[in-house]
C-alpha cells in the first residue's frame, strides 16, 4: 500500500513525500499521486527530517529510500547521495563519477527523472561554468536550496548527505 502526505514549510514551499510499507519513494513539489492521504509513522519522520533541513538542523537524512527507474538513473541518484550537504557537483563530475564520463547530459536527464527531491539531493548538480541549469521544482527552488545550505553549512556537523 502507498499513502501520501503533503507538508508546509513556512518560507519555503509545500512538499508531498510518498511511501510505501518500507521506504519513501517520492517527494514532490507542487504535486501528489493517486494515493489516500495518511499520517503514516515514516511520513511523520520525512516531516520531522525535512523540517529540521529546513532549519539548518540537519545535513544527513536517515530516511529508507525506494526511487524507482531505470539501472542508469539508480546509479546516478546513488552518486547524488555521496555529494555533501552545501557543496555542487557538475553534470560531468557526476557523469565521471558513474563511469560514464561522456554522459552529462544522461545525467541530466536522470537528475530530471528524480522522484525523491531534496532527501536525493539533486538540487547540488550544477553546469560546468557554476550556472544553476534545469530543476523539477524551479531554479527559484534549486537556488534557495542552495543558498540555504550555504547558510547552515559551517553550524553543522557534516558526515555526508544520507546514512
């Protein structure tokens, strides 16, 4: 069974996070899914983890993740978690990173297809030049994302961006 959940995050935006028995499977913006609508405990936890990101509270999400795509979109969102909380990656690092050095652009697509914003931090892959390029919710998210990180970033302890 899948239930979802929509939260408001006050200065920033509302957000549905997804799940099923065992793991998160979608966070979205400015959406939801054909699902009942429920409390669920994990959700509750998606909520509490989110909103202390939001406060600059946390860096590492410990949130059981269940994105779903193809073998090279799971190997890219793989290679987002190892990017730390305030820090970018290019699409060709990321590309690179993956074995696929001349893939940026499949990268891209990938980063596109993301269906668990934030907790995968696809919002840290920008272009070559330092330019922010395409985000599923709005560049005007991506940079705020960013920059809220950015602002956090020396208060907390960093140990990676996903246990």
């Amino acid at each position: 069974m899948i239930y979802q959940y929509t939260f408001s995050f006050p200065g920033f935006f509302d957000m549905t996070a997804v799940c099923n028995e065992e793991a998160i499977t979608h966070l979205l913006f400015d959406g939801a899914i054909d699902a009942p609508v429920k409390k669920t405990p994990l959700l509750l936890e998606c909520e509490r983890q989110l909103e202390e990101y939001f406060s600059g509270k946390r860096a590492v999400f410990t949130l059981p993740l269940d994105p779903k795509g193809t073998p090279f979109q799971r190997q890219v969102w793989q290679a987002l978690l190892t990017i730390p909380y305030g820090e970018t990656r290019s699409y060709g690092q990321i590309a690179k990173q993956v074995g696929r050095e001349k893939a940026a652009r499949a990268v891209g697509g990938a980063n596109h297809n993301n269906p668990i914003s934030i907790l995968i931090p696809c919002h840290r892959v920008i272009g070559a030049d330092g330019t922010l390029w395409g985000y599923g919710g709005g560049l005007d998210k991506k940079k705020a994302l960013l920059d809220l990180e950015q602002k956090y970033r020396a208060g907390l302890t960093l140990g990676g961006c996903h246990e």
